[in-house]
DNA sequence: GCCAACGTTGGC
DNA sequence: GCCAACGTTGGC
C-alpha cells in the first residue's frame, strides 16, 4: 500500500490550490476508513493521484505526495468551526490527518469517462459505482498507466518512496 | 434536482 | 447486536 487516491472537490480546494500553496494539511477528513489510511498506512514520500469530486467533469488530475507524518487534526479542537468534535481531546484526539504536497499537474486531466473508457484504469475504485470513500490506495499499476496517460512522467523512473518513519 | 450507495445513529 | 431512519457523497 504506497500509492493513494485523493478526492477534493476543486471549488473547495483544487490542485491549483496546491500548486500555490505548495502544502496542504488534509484536514476535515471524517471517516474512519480514509483517516484510519492516513493514520496507519501513509508514509511520508508516498504519492497520491488528486481527484477532482465534484467538478465539472469529474477526475483525475495530477499528483500529490504525502509530506510528512500523521498527526491531529486541528480542525476536531475548533468548536466553532465545522468539523469540531466534542468527543476528542488533545490527550486522545479522534482524527487525524497528513499534509500532502504538491507534485505535479496532468498535461491531460482524465476525466472519469476516460479512466472508464481506458481497460486498464477501468477497473479502479472511483469507476466502481458506490465508492464514496475520498482516500483509498490504489494499484501501482494504476497509478504509473495514470501517470503516463496524464502525461506525467518523473524522470522516467517508478514513484520513489522514501524510507518509513517511526 | 434525482437518486443509488453506504456510513452513522440510536431505540430496543 | 439488530436494524430502521437518517445523512452524506457524488455522478448524472
């Protein structure tokens, strides 16, 4: 599990928000599923296909890379804010997140009809009907036909992954 | 705006 | 622990 699938809706932050900002803290995530994946299984390095939800017309892109540990969530603390959550506290906080950086954007975003209508791509979680989850991993095999029908290629090389944490 | 999918909540 | 009601996601 080193590679990810990361959803934003672009109205509300857009991978042209992450490209002048450079760093995003990935907060807001309130699903145990997706923040138990950025909690337990992200390694800083790791990439990230960035997923526009949402959009007009939805997809595919560009890349993020996850940009240092897991760590609360600041937003559970705000109890004026919308994702405040009564029951955490700073000695057991309840959500926790990772910052991902910016990587590149697609020379050709993939609109959900191309990942659909590629027999590669087709079979990715976010072209199964239902998949709701905003975080998940995806195949390596996936992420780098992704990659390549985007137009992005790093270096040549596979994704680099830097050495675990902890 | 519709609605399918599915996660969460809360009564029992 | 079951499950009906409800809320959210997100494509279309």
């Amino acid at each position: 599990m080193s590679h990810w699938l990361i959803k934003s809706e672009p109205e509300v932050f857009s991978i042209a928000d992450l490209a002048r900002v450079r760093r995003e803290p990935w907060t807001g995530v309130r699903n145990y599923q997706a923040r138990n994946f950025m909690w337990k299984n992200m390694l800083p390095g790791h990439l990230a296909l960035f997923y526009h939800s949402n959009a007009k017309p939805p997809g595919i892109v560009g890349v993020a890379r996850v940009g240092g540990p897991p760590r609360p969530d600041p937003t559970q603390f705000e109890p004026d804010g919308d994702y405040f959550d009564p029951k955490a506290s700073a000695a057991n906080p309840r959500w926790w997140l990772v910052d991902f950086e910016y990587v590149a954007t697609f020379a050709r975003p993939l609109t959900l009809a191309d990942l659909k209508a590629d027999p590669v791509l087709a079979t990715m979680p976010v072209c199964q009907r239902g998949t709701r989850l905003s975080i998940h991993p995806v195949a390596a095999g996936h992420f780098e036909r992704a990659c390549q029908l985007g137009g992005w290629h790093d270096g040549g090389r596979a994704p680099q992954v830097t050495a675990p944490f902890l």
